[in-house]
C-alpha cells in the first residue's frame, strides 16, 4: 500500500504537465480567444481570454472557470478582469464583439484540475482490492478442519 501511494505521488509531482510549476497553492491561467483593437491603460496589447483558476495540493484540488478576461499579450498570467457591466459598454462601444465568442476548457485541464481526488479513488480502490485479495489468500491457505474467523 505504501509503495502504490509513494509511486502515485512520485508520478503526481514528477510528470512533465503545464502545470508543473505550480503543485502548491492557486494558478491562474489566462487562454487567449480572440484579438481586440484597443490598447491596455499602459499602452501594452490585449486579447480577449478567459481566466481558469486551479488550486493544488500535490494534484489538482479543483478547477474554476473564471470568464472572460482582458489579457495582457506576452504575459500569460497578466489580466484585466471584465464584469458583464464591463462587456456590456464595450460591446456598445464596439470594442468587444457581440456576441462573445464561445469558449471551452480542455477535458486534459478538468483532469489536471481535479488529478487530487483521481489519485485519492485509485488509492482506495486499490487498498481495497488489495485488502480483498489477502483475506481471500488467507482463506484459503487456512488448514482443512480450522473454523473460519
């Protein structure tokens, strides 16, 4: 049992994912959707993205949608939040399009974002499994005329 978790945790921390670098604690990570035409407050580019939040403890604890954000172009974690206040007068304005383009998270990032309790059912089904096979191999190497107990 030990050595499965151990072997577990060790593939867990260990694996080359994009999220490697952030395996305590929250990550946020902004994904590019679509260009806009207007500048940042600072004169940097922006591109409309949406904002995903996971938060780590060895593995992915759980994965939040964050929405549509404003993001900074060569920063990836860089942003501008955007309220549907926000969207709503730059669509007006023309800025943003309307409708906003649809967007999807990855499955591999759902599976990342929630690798923690992945890990956490294979571990327990696996003690489980292992618990079942040593009383059976118990029962069966009892010798003939003992009482089971």
């Amino acid at each position: 049992m030990k050595r499965l978790v151990v072997l577990l945790l060790g593939l867990m921390l260990l694996a080359p994912t994009a999220a490697s670098a952030a395996r305590f604690g929250k990550r946020e990570e902004v994904q590019r959707i679509a260009p806009v035409s207007f500048p940042g407050p600072s004169g940097e580019r922006l591109y409309l993205g949406n904002k995903i939040t996971t938060f780590w403890l060895g593995g992915g604890l759980y994965l939040k949608d964050d929405g549509y954000v404003l993001g900074v172009a060569g920063d990836d974690k860089a942003y501008y939040a955007l309220t549907p206040e926000k969207i709503d007068v730059a669509q007006k304005a023309g800025l943003l399009p309307d409708p906003l383009p649809a967007y999807q998270i990855h499955p591999i990032q759902y599976l990342l974002g929630y690798s923690f309790w992945l890990v956490l059912v294979v571990v327990i089904a696996w003690s489980l499994i292992q618990a079942a096979w040593q009383k059976s191999r118990a029962v069966t190497r009892r010798k003939p005329g003992t009482a089971l107990t």
